[in-house]
C-alpha cells in the first residue's frame, strides 16, 4: 500500500524517522514516500501490459514539480486540467505528446498555449468547445487532435461532488448525443476528432461501473465505426480507488482484469488518468498538538494544522485514518481503519485553528492518549491535499518534503508571512 510504517513506536517513512523530518522542519509538513509514487505507477504498467497503453498521472492530485519530474523519468505522461498545470508539466520536463487536456472552461489562452506545446489530445466537453478549437487551431495553423469526452451514464457510488459520468453534470455530452457531434465535426480537417474520453468521478470502490463504462463506450465506438469515423484510442480517465481505509480499493491489477479482456483485439490505444490510485497513499501530513481540550462530554484535540492545509474532510466528509507518529506498541495500528479502538485509547475530535465550524480532520474518533507537543500523522494525504490548499485565516502553506529512502529534502519551502502579502504591493 505505501512506505509509511511502524518500527519499535515511531513512524517511519521509508527508512526515515518522520520525527527527524519534523525536528529540523516543523509542522505541518507533508512528507511523500518517493518509493510509493513509483511503485504505485509501476503496477499501473504491469497491469494494462497487453495493451498499447498511456499512462497520464493526473497532475490535479498533486502536482508538486519534483514529483512531476521523477514520475516523468519514470515514463509517465501527465493528464491536465488547466494552463498552469500545463505550465508545471513543462518545467519538470514532461512530454507533451504523452498530455491530455480536459476540463470544461478551457480559456482562448490556455488552448493556445496547449495548441503550441503540441499536447497528445484535447478532451472536448461540447460542441461549443469543439467550435472554440477548431476556430484558434485555424489561426495557430495547428492540426490537434481531440476525444470527445462522454456521459455513459454509469454512477460509481461516490460523494455527490465526485461524480462526472452520470447525465447530470457538467462535464462532456450524453453518450446518446456522441454520434451527431462525430457527424457534424468527425470529418473537420484541422481537428482530428479520433478519440472517446470517459471519466467516472473519483474515489471508485469497485470495478464494476468501469466494466459498464466500457461495454457502452465500445457499443458506441462500433456504431461511430460504422459510420465512417476512425477511433484509435479510448481514454478512460481516473478516479480509481485509493485505501484510505485498508484493503477498501480494488487494486490496479483488479480493475486490469476486468478491463483488459474488453478492449483486447479492438484495435485501441487505451490512456488512463490515474490521480488518487497513485498519490494519495504516497503521503502524510504531520501536525504537532497545541492543545486538548474538553466540551461538555466531548473531547478535542487541537493541531497545528487546519482545514486550509488539507480540506477534504470538511469538504468530502472525507476519512482519513490519524494517529501519533510514536505509540507504546500495544497501540501500533494494524489496520487503518475508522473502527479501530484499541483498549486505553479516547474517543476525540482532531480539530485545527481556523475559525470555522468545519475545521476538523476527525470526530468521534478514537486516538491514543496525546499530550501537547506530541505529533499525530495524517495518512493518505498526498492526493488532494497540499494541491487543495488555501491562504485562509492568513495561515501559509506548509512545506513539502520527499524522502528518498533514508534521505529527505524540501521540495516546497514552508511560506512565511511576507508570501503571504507579496503579489499585493
């Protein structure tokens, strides 16, 4: 699952004590396990091996540039959702052919600049967007290529705000409409329309919706094929599931078997968005308690660290297993789990500084005893964690670190007061 352990009561991230990172960096600090990233990307590779497939780790999970540039050199492409994660792509040395675009509000600027670095395929969510490109490809003299992004209409169980392939969202058009948008603009000279695009949502628990994606994806490539349209790729975006609890996730090679015999023999290239599946086990955030405190009959924990340095839990109403980075051994966790109670521990809520209601990582949660000045370890935070992270309360952002197995280095310098007012002078 990922490089973050116990050994005789302390944490361990890889071979490195994460007490030792936070003695000479402080808190919060996210700390990332080079070793997870890529182990998570290699079993992505050995799992679609039999298909002609791209891997586009999904730079909105976390996007930091030195974890951009190793997945890179580890033969990674990148799927992007904005001009400046093109930007960041870029500076860590990414390919461009090896970059898929999407989002739904792409500006003039940003399709222009995606335009001239000559990106893989743009992910087009509607017609008017279609119209958009093919007008600023004209003017560029470019010849992109693009794959029209589709609803299938297949809901995979997650949170309300995670969910992109039902009818109802924002994003690409309704599978039933595909094959008029492929007549009106599959045989336009100046964008290749060559391509199907699906995305879920994220946080997939189980493979099923994916095989109900494909099996009408590839109904529908067939009748465009009939048509007269060459499909040479699927793209079958991300959102596949992470362990934010343990052994919660069908893993890549789960999901691979499932997929891999529908596609084999369709004459396909196959790209996948990977995102969670491969960050978010790679990190923690580690946040030192200020104090503890009692309500009535709860009782709070309070870090450090707060909803702007990681929102998923008031956001999401996200889990995300916590507990202190060294323990007596009777309390090393076997499982991370939101039932664990082990016999001595309290049931608290984990709670930051942000003068908001919603500024909680846990509650009712069962925690060993702490004290102030102890450190507690968020797991599972390297996707949408420091990536979602916001200036609120006018708190700067924690500083990133990578360890490389007995070795770390900041990749993020914590900001200080002055970043915080240096764009308004």
């Amino acid at each position: 699952m990922d490089y973050f352990n116990y050994k005789n009561g302390k944490l361990f991230a890889e071979n490195t004590d994460v007490e030792r990172i936070t003695a000479e960096i402080g808190t919060p600090v996210y700390i990332y396990s080079k070793a997870t990233f890529k182990e998570h990307l290699q079993k992505i590779k050995e799992a679609y091996s039999e298909l002609d497939t791209t891997i586009c780790y999904s730079v909105k999970a976390c996007g930091n540039i030195n974890i951009l540039k190793f997945m890179a050199d580890a033969g990674s492409g990148f799927d992007i959702v904005s001009g400046g994660e093109l930007y960041r792509v870029l500076q860590a040395g990414g390919e461009p052919s090896k970059t898929v675009y999407a989002g739904v509000g792409k500006t003039d600027r940003e399709i222009i600049e995606a335009l001239n670095a000559q990106i893989s395929y743009f992910n087009i969510e509607s017609e008017a967007e279609m119209e958009n490109l093919i007008r600023l490809a004209t003017q560029q003299r470019k010849q992109p290529k693009a794959a029209l992004r589709i609803n299938p209409d297949v809901d995979p169980k997650t949170h309300t705000y995670t969910t992109t392939g039902k009818k109802e969202t924002k994003f690409g058009v309704d599978i039933e409409r595909a094959r008029k948008v492929f007549a009106d603009y599959g045989k336009n000279k100046t964008v290749k329309l060559c391509a199907i695009h699906i995305h879920l949502g994220s946080a997939g628990k189980t493979v099923e919706p994916y095989v109900e994606a494909v099996e009408k994806t590839l109904v529908l490539i067939n009748q465009l094929r009939s048509d007269g349209f060459a499909i040479e790729a699927v793209d079958m975006g991300g959102g596949y599931g992470a362990d934010y609890t343990t052994g919660t996730s069908p893993t890549a090679a789960d999901y691979a078997a499932a997929i891999v015999p529908l596609l084999a023999g369709k004459n396909l290239k196959l790209i996948l968005e990977p995102g969670a599946s491969i960050a978010a086990n790679t990190a923690i955030l580690v946040t030192q308690v200020l104090y503890l405190k009692s309500s009535g009959s709860k009782k709070y924990v309070i870090v450090d660290a707060a909803m702007n340095d990681l929102i998923r839990p008031p956001l999401y109403g996200a889990f995300h297993f916590i507990w202190p980075t060294k323990v007596d051994k009777k309390f090393i966790p076997t499982r991370r789990d939101r039932d664990l109670q082990l016999t001595g521990t309290d049931v608290v809520d984990v709670v930051g500084p942000v003068c908001e209601s919603a500024d909680f990582f846990a509650q009712d949660r069962a925690l060993p005893p702490v004290k102030r000045g102890d450190f507690v370890s968020i797991f599972t935070a390297g996707a949408y964690g420091f990536t979602m992270s916001s200036n609120y309360n006018a708190r700067p952002r924690p500083a990133e670190v990578l360890v490389d197995g007995s070795k770390f280095s900041i990749i993020r310098k914590r900001e200080t007061y002055e970043d915080l007012t240096s764009l308004e002078k």
